[in-house]
C-alpha cells in the first residue's frame, strides 16, 4: 500500500502555475484563479474548488496543487463576493439563486471559459467545498449531474435532501419552477460523491441569522455531523452511492479535512 508522501509530494510548485485573480468574462462581478500542472494537455482534468465564509480563495486552490501536480488536474477557484449585490449577504451564492444572480449558470459558463483557455476536452468537471462552498457544491450537482463526474462535500452549513416534498432549499420539489431543471436521480448515481466532516466540527451552520433562511432549515441536523449523515440516507435513499469520510477530532477547518477528498478526486477523476 502506498504512503501518503508516496501519493502526494508537498513540494510547492513554481508561482508561474498559479494565476492572478482573474475577473469571469461573462459577469466582471465575479472572478476566478487557476492552478496550472506542468503537465498540461487537452486530455487534462478539471477540478473546481469552492470557498468557504471568508472568500479565501487562494487558500482553498493551493490546498490542492500537490494533488493537482502529480494528478494532471487544473484547478479552478472561483471567488464569490461577499454582498454582491450591496446588501452585505453572506449566503447568496450557496442557495445558487441571488436575486437576479444564478451562480449555477455563472460556473458552468466559468468551467466553459476554462475549457477554452487550456484547451481542455473534458466535459465534466469534479467539484470540491468546505463550509458555504459546500452547500454550493452539493446544489450545484444536484441541479447539474452531466456536467459534475466527481463532488466532494466537505463540512456543509446545511444541505439539500432530495426530498420532493419540500421546497428549495430544503428539498428539491419546486426546482423545476424555481429554476427550470428537474432534479435527474439517475443521472446523479453516476457522480462520484464524497461527503467529509470532522468529529469535533460544532460549527453552528445555517441558521436564522443568515439573509437566506427558511423555516425548517434544520431539519436535517444541528450539527455538521448530523446534516452529512441525513445527507447520506438521502442520497442511499435514491439508490445514490456516497463515501463518508469522518476525520477524527478535527473541526471546523480547511486544512484540516482536505486530505481525505484528495485521496476521493485521485481515483474518481482518474483518467
């Protein structure tokens, strides 16, 4: 069995691999960062990595670029404003809908701008997100299966039950006049889903102070533990395999957490 040092070298790559924050051709509001591999080529994969609260998305891109390195895989971090709109909202882009902002749509056109830059063939991306950009990330491959080949989902402040039953967010019964998609189940058994929280993760989450709240809003769990677990049932629920990975006596931290979903993208984005 390999090492971990065997798998991933730690070695930081050359600061010429990694771009300056670049503003999205499509919506100048908003922005993105790559990390390039050294091996670089059409056949190369797709990795997007989603921020947390604290907008740090360089952080969140070079906790992945030893991955990256050896991996073939371009990352792509996009930055999501706080108070885009001037509002000083937090949670926007996590629910995928702010005011006349659909963030869904934004990344997919991100993902197409990338594609065009790096000459890339993929068609599919893997997505990555700790904290709010894991609400995102798990909406986003609910709403986009044939675009996501792999979603890890790491330390969500709520999440979205594929419950029919219950409208957006909550559930995912009103999706098609919400948004105009219907939520394809089949297609989403054939993403690669990984969900990862810490054991001693007591962040509060979602709650009543959030500009985007609902009632209901925690009934999937008041911890993060208990949220991943009612996520799992409700993916295994729909015939949806999912790995859980619980990091023992870690919080509510980045750095912390990312490992296990490195190891997940090193076999689920295999080319």
């Amino acid at each position: 069995m390999q090492s971990i040092n065997e798998i991933f070298d730690h070695v930081t790559p050359p600061a010429k691999d990694k771009t300056p924050i670049t503003t999205c051709k499509t919506d100048p509001r908003f922005s993105y960062t790559f990390y390039i591999p050294p091996t670089l080529s059409p056949k190369t994969s797709l990795l997007t990595v989603i921020h947390g609260n604290m907008r740090s998305v360089e952080r969140t891109r070079d906790a992945f670029v030893d991955f990256a390195r050896w991996n073939d895989c371009v990352i792509m971090a996009p930055l999501f404003p706080l108070g885009v709109l001037g509002d000083d909202n937090k949670d926007g882009f996590k629910f995928i809908q702010e005011g006349d902002i659909r963030y869904d749509l934004l990344l997919l056109e991100m993902f197409a701008e990338a594609r065009a830059k790096f000459g890339l063939e993929t068609e599919q991306m893997g997505i990555f997100g700790f904290a709010g950009g894991a609400q995102f990330a798990q909406r986003f491959t609910l709403l986009h299966p044939h675009k996501v080949k792999a979603a890890s989902i790491s330390a969500p402040g709520s999440v979205t039950l594929l419950d029919p039953d219950k409208d957006w967010w909550i559930g995912i019964g009103d999706t098609k006049e919400r948004f105009g998609i219907e939520v394809d189940v089949d297609a989403l058994a054939k993403v690669a889903f990984q969900l990862v929280v810490g054991t001693a993760d007591v962040d509060p989450g979602t709650n009543e102070t959030s500009a985007s709240w609902i009632p209901g809003g925690r009934i999937a769990g008041e911890t993060a533990h208990e949220r991943v677990r009612s996520l799992e049932a409700s993916l295994n629920d729909n015939n949806i395999k999912v790995q859980v990975d619980l990091v023992s006596r870690k919080g509510h931290e980045l750095l912390d957490l990312v490992l296990p979903s490195k190891l997940f993208f090193k076999e689920a984005l295999a080319h």
